[in-house]
C-alpha cells in the first residue's frame, strides 16, 4: 500500500505530516509522491484564507483524479472547521481535524474494514498537547519540532484559535529528547515552532517560557543552530534579546508578526501592541544582533482600512526596513468578528494594496541582501550541483558557493546578490 501526502499552511502543518507519514510507514505503507498514482492519499487543509480553503479542496479533487479508487483522508484547521461537510462533499473515507492525529491509521483502517466514512473530528478547546513525533524531516540538514499548539488571542481576522483550539505546550524534556533524536540523525539546525509561539510554556504551571526550551535544546552538543518560528512584538524585550545574544547557536533572524503598521487598524485587528511597542523589540533585537534579518507579515485591506491608514503602514513597514515581508490581502473568515464589521474593502483595491506592499518588500529586501555584500558569514549547505553547493547562512540567506559539500557547514565570503540569492567564496 502507497501513502502520499499534501501539506498545505505553515510549519506546523508539515510537521504534523511528517508525524502522520512516520506512522503510516511503521504500519508497512510505502511512502509515495503527490503526483503519482497511490492507494491512500493525505490532504492536510489550511484555512487561514479563502485560497487555503481552495487550495485545499483542489488537491481532494486531484488526488480523486490521479485514482479514482483510492482512499482519501481530509485532515487538519478545514477540515476542524467544517468536518461533517467536507465528509458529504468530498467522499472522504475520513475526515480528521487538529487532533486525533496519532490515530489516523487506525481510524483509516477501522473504516475500510467496515466499509464506512468516518467524521473524527473532536472539540479541541480543551484538548491536551498531542504528542506526535519526528525522526526525519525532508531536506538533510534542517528540521522542524513542535513544541507548542493552539492559540488564545482572538485577534479579529483570525480563525485559528476556532480551529487549533487553546495553547497547548510541550512538556520541556519531550523537547529536549526529540531534538537529540533529530540531532543524531544529523539534522544539524532545528526550527522551534508552534501555532503561538510566544505562549509557550504559559499552560504549564511551572514558570517555563520558551527561553529555557530554546536554553535546553541549546546544551545539546549535535545541534549547531536553533531557528525560532514566528514570534509576537511582546516577547521582544531587550531582556530577552539580550539572554538570545548569550545563545550562540540561536539563528540571527526573527519572525515578528505586523499585520498592520497604523495604529488604528492594528487596534481593530485585536493585536496587543502598537507600532511603538513593534519599533521597540525591532530595535532591541538589532541591539543585539546588528545584522540580524527581520521578517514580518502584513495585511492589506482590513475592514475600514482607509487609504490614509494603508499610507501609513507603508510607511511603517519602509521605516522597520524588513529583510522580508510576506503580504496577504485580508479574508473574510466566516465566525469572525472581523467578518461582520462594517467598512469592507473591495477586493481591487486590496489586491492593489497589496501590490504595493509586495513591491515595497522587494525593495527593502534587496537593500538588506545589498547591505550584507562583502561580510563573512557562516553557512549550512544543504545541496551541491555542477560543483556549486547551496545552503542557508543563518539570517536564512540562501547562498551559492563552488567547492563546498552538503551537511557541513563552512565559513564565506559574500560575494554578489541577485535577488534573494547570494554569490559567495570559502574562505
């Protein structure tokens, strides 16, 4: 039997994959491609936008094409959100949502065998910590390990907190086993994410924050570098900068999430800071790490979002000058409070918007990748063709260099940029 998967979202979400694949594996499946023709396929769902949604529904369809007789199974934040439908619409042998994951061979088997469609989609607002695990990631040298679920700001655009339920952490030494599990595998750089990073540990009772899982994957003696997922503007105090900077493994390049740079609409939106607040942890993290890489995400078209107020986050987002921006038209998501406000936007004017912001992005991009020409940096290569090899510095710029080979890691010159590539020489 043939198991093929297709992940659609965020880190979390491959990485719940990866758990799910693992399992089906250690039950004799063979693993298979997307494109080929497979007896089960996986379509794990994103429902953040509207294009996720659709996203998600079309690989249904096209895995219902490539084998019409295959089993499918429906899983992850749209298929929490609307399980008894997608049951009904897509003909799924079985729909799963954010939790039960650890199961879903059992409960793929369970239904074939009795010759029935299964719904297992459960409330999650309550639920515990799932504690799925990883051996391997795609790619040689670099793997995801989640170590926190779930979300609790309600911010006014978003469903997941609907969808992933509470946060939820993982216990510490659950962490510190599978990062050394990863680390002997080889994987030489781990990314720490989660849905809401920043929560981490908060559920836990015991004073635990995410610094001293970040201390104690640290400690282990194979990882050579640790990345942090996404982070909110809050955690970024000069404090916590100031213990990274004593951390020389943590990768110099952070994830604050923006959404908006006008004051005005980031208080509709919910968020918990205003641009002062965000200025402040940009500046306290380049403190620390003076040519540390900044990414951010932003939105365009909120509801009520005038021109006045795109104009300043434009301005904002220039000022913060980010390394990169990735920009999204705002979504209406039904059960929201943001989608009942009045005000919309037409969607013209913010697919325009956003156009805007994108070609915003790629100027302050290319300022920064100009900006790093001539420094020496440490990079992770990861493949080699021709005799040039690629790999990651730890800013995560990807970096061409000839004599290099995958899986180890070597110090260079940075030579050239050409969009988001660099050129560089060992040294």
């Amino acid at each position: 039997m043939k198991v093929a998967f297709h992940t659609l979202g965020c880190k979390v979400n491959q990485y719940d994959s990866q758990a799910m694949l693992e399992l089906f594996e250690r039950a004799g499946y063979e693993a298979g491609d997307f494109d080929d023709v497979c007896d089960v396929y996986v379509i794990n769902t994103c429902t953040v936008t509207g294009t996720g949604d659709k996203k998600s529904l079309q690989a249904v369809r096209r895995a219902q094409r490539l084998n019409p007789n295959a089993e499918i199974v429906v899983c992850g934040c749209l298929a929490q959100r609307d399980g008894e439908k997608l049951l009904d619409e897509t003909g799924a042998r079985l729909v799963l949502g954010t939790a039960r994951r650890g199961e879903v061979v059992e409960l793929l088997e369970t239904a074939i065998s009795e010759n029935r469609r299964i719904c297992a989609v459960t409330d999650v607002r309550r639920a515990a910590f799932e504690p799925l695990l990883i051996t391997r990631h795609e790619g040689r040298t670099r793997a995801t390990l989640k170590i926190q679920e779930g979300c609790d700001r309600f911010c006014t655009y978003c469903i997941i907190p609907y969808v992933r339920g509470g946060i939820r952490s993982r216990e510490p030494d659950d962490v510190r086993a599978e990062a050394g599990r990863l680390s002997e595998a080889g994987y030489r750089e781990i990314v720490l994410t989660g849905i809401h990073l920043t929560s981490y540990g908060r559920d836990l009772g015991n004073g635990v924050s995410l610094l001293d899982v970040v201390r104690a994957v640290h400690a282990l003696p194979g990882v050579e570098r640790i990345r942090l997922g996404s982070l909110e503007p809050v955690i970024a105090t000069r404090a916590f900068a100031e213990a990274l900077g004593q951390l020389p493994k943590v990768c110099p390049q952070f994830h604050l999430a923006l959404q908006s740079g006008c004051d005005s609409v980031l208080k509709r939106m919910r968020r918990r800071y205003d641009t002062a607040a965000f200025r402040e942890s940009a500046a306290a993290l380049r403190a620390v790490f003076p040519d540390c890489a900044l990414t951010t995400d932003v939105m365009s078209g909120f509801p009520g979002e005038t021109e006045e107020e795109h104009r300043q986050s434009l301005a904002f987002c220039r000022e913060i000058a980010f390394s990169r921006m990735h920009v999204f038209p705002y979504s209406e998501r039904e059960g929201t409070p943001a989608a009942a406000m009045p005000g919309a936007v037409p969607r013209h004017i913010r697919e325009e918007r956003a156009r805007e912001l994108i070609a915003l992005g790629r100027q302050t991009a290319r300022a920064y990748g100009e900006s790093q020409v001539g420094t020496e940096r440490s990079v992770l290569f990861e493949t080699c063709e021709d005799g040039v090899a690629a790999g990651y510095t730890m800013e995560y710029m990807r970096c061409l260099c000839p004599g290099a080979r995958p899986g180890e890691t070597r110090r260079v010159l940075m030579t050239g940029f050409d969009r988001d590539t660099f050129t560089a020489r060992l040294f």
